[in-house]
C-alpha cells in the first residue's frame, strides 16, 4: 500500500514536469533578444540626441523602435513590445502578467538586485494554449531624463512635442534608477 501511493506520488511529480516545457532556451532566447533591442534603440537615440537634440530624438522612439521591434519579432517569432504603467504610447498599457511582472521587478529593485539584469518569465495557460512570457526592466538613466524625467529637466520645446504627439502622455516625472516600464516578449507554446 505505501509503496503504490509512493509510485502513484512519483508519477505525479513527473506528469507534473512533462507538463511544464522546459523554457531554459526560450529564457536565452527572449533575454538575447531583448538585450540586443535595447542596445541597438539606446544607441539609436544616443545618436539622435547628439545630431539633432532632444525634440528629434523623439522621432527616434516613435518611429523607430516599434520598427526596431518588429525586425526582431520577425527574426525569432516572438511577440515584442514595450509596456508601462505611465505610458505614453497609448498601446503601451501593461496586461495582467505584465502588471504582476512589473510589480515583482519593483521588489526586487528595491531589495537591491542590478537593474541591467533586472528580468522576470513564466508560461501563461490561455484559452488558445500555453504561452511563454518573458519582461525585462527597462531602468531610467540620466539620459532618459530630457523626455521622462521631472517637469524641470524638460525644455519647453520636448513638452510641446511631447504635448503634440502623445496628449494623453502619462510617462515623465522619473527620475535615474526607476523602473520605467518593460520590454515584453510573447511566444506562443
Ligand atoms: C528623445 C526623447 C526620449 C528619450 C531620450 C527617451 N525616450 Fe522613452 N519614449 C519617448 C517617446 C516619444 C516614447 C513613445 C514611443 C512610441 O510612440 O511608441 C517613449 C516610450 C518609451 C517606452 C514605452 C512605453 C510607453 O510609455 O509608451 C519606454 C519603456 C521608454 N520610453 C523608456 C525609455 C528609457 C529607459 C529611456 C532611456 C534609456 C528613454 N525611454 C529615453 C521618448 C524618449
């Protein structure tokens, strides 16, 4: 009798492993990814900024990095996109696993763990099947500041851009060190 509920246990802790896909290679996968794509947009508008200042910079993230992403999503078949809870993109609104991934980032920040490694997955179960979710933490550098920093540290002429582009703009007052949103990737399993 012991021995059966112990086989029976067994059975059930392995079922329970099959069921989960080994997401190590996707988890490599999303974090190259996402590195790459921040450090081809950072330097992007690194560029931008020097050429042409703050205000044509912002072409950069408007048009660029939904383009940047895109490229990406289309090389490894993955979802890519950034969310905030203060967005500015309208679309950039977090769903349910984004806002958790957010808040557990939050933690861990504060806690004391590196933001350049800050990053958070896990597998989604949807009507439609499993789904891998994966986020990295895009943390505010001093750089950032000219278009989501405090009132202070934007000209007058990145407010009126930014007023122009993005009326319901919600993503300045940051300041270095905070998180301001995620990059995340969707894979479907
Ligand atoms: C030149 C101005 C400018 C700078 C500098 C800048 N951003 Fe942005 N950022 C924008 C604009 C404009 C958007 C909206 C882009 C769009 O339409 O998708 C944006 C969007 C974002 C988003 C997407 C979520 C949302 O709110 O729509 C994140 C995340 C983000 N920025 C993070 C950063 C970080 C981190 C830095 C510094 C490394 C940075 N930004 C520097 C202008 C800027």
């Amino acid at each position: 009798m012991k021995h059966t509920l112990k086989f029976s246990l067994l059975v059930m802790i392995l079922a329970g492993c099959a069921s989960t896909p080994d997401t190590s290679n996707l988890v490599a996968e999303a974090r190259q990814t996402a590195g790459g794509l921040v450090q081809t947009l950072g330097g992007e508008l690194k560029g931008a900024m020097t050429n042409g200042g703050p205000v044509a910079a912002i072409g950069v993230c408007k048009e660029r990095a939904p383009r940047i992403a895109a490229e990406a999503a289309q090389r490894t078949g993955m979802q890519i996109k950034r969310v905030s809870l203060k967005n500015r993109n309208p679309k950039g609104v977090p769903d349910a696993w984004e806002t958790e991934a957010l808040a557990g980032l939050e933690q861990r920040l504060a806690a004391g763990e590196k933001p350049e490694t800050l990053d958070t997955h896990g597998i989604v179960n949807t009507p439609e099947g499993k789904v891998f979710r994966y986020a990295k933490a895009l943390v505010m550098q001093p750089a950032c500041l000219n278009c989501h920093g405090p009132a202070d540290n934007l000209s007058p002429e990145v407010k009126a851009k930014l007023a122009a582009e993005y009326p319901d703009d919600k993503a300045t007052g940051y300041t270095a060190g905070m998180i301001r949103g995620v990059l995340s990737i969707k894979k479907a399993l």
